[in-house]
C-alpha cells in the first residue's frame, strides 16, 4: 500500500495540514507546527499561503481512507475475475 499524504481529523490545530505532514513524515504535530512557524518567519509569510493552498488541496484523512478501500476493492474484483 503507497503512502499518502493527508489533512488529519484527530490532531489538527487549524486545518490539520500540519498534522498530517508529521504523520506522513513520522514526526511530532508539535514539532511540524513549530518548524512552520519558523518557516514563516523567515519566508516573510510564504509558508502561511502555502498552508492555505495545501488546506485546500490536500484531502482530509477519511476522504483518502474511502478512496483506498474503494481501490483495495477493485483490486480485489479483478484478481477474481482473472482466476
């Protein structure tokens, strides 16, 4: 199964982007949001647009979790078609 990067539900501040990049990463969300912070402290405010952009892009973790099993059952639909 790929790995893929989500908005958590469970441990989100704001829009749980943070939250769901130390997941990805296997990270601390209290580290994550404190290194955004300083990211946007020295990127004069860039990283804080690129938060708004990936809260909107980037799916939440139920979104991606239904797509996953929907494609698991695909996959599974075809390996019995083929037998």
């Amino acid at each position: 199964m790929k790995k893929r990067i989500y908005r958590t539900e469970k441990d989100k501040k704001l829009c749980g982007v943070c939250g769901g990049l130390a997941e990805y990463l296997d990270l601390d969300p209290t580290l994550m949001r404190l290194l955004w912070v300083l990211v946007a402290c020295f990127t004069a405010g860039t990283a804080f647009v690129a938060y708004i952009v990936a809260a909107i892009i980037v799916p939440n973790k139920s979104e991606v979790e239904k797509e996953m099993q929907e494609e698991a059952k695909k996959s599974d639909e075809n390996v019995n078609e083929n037998k």
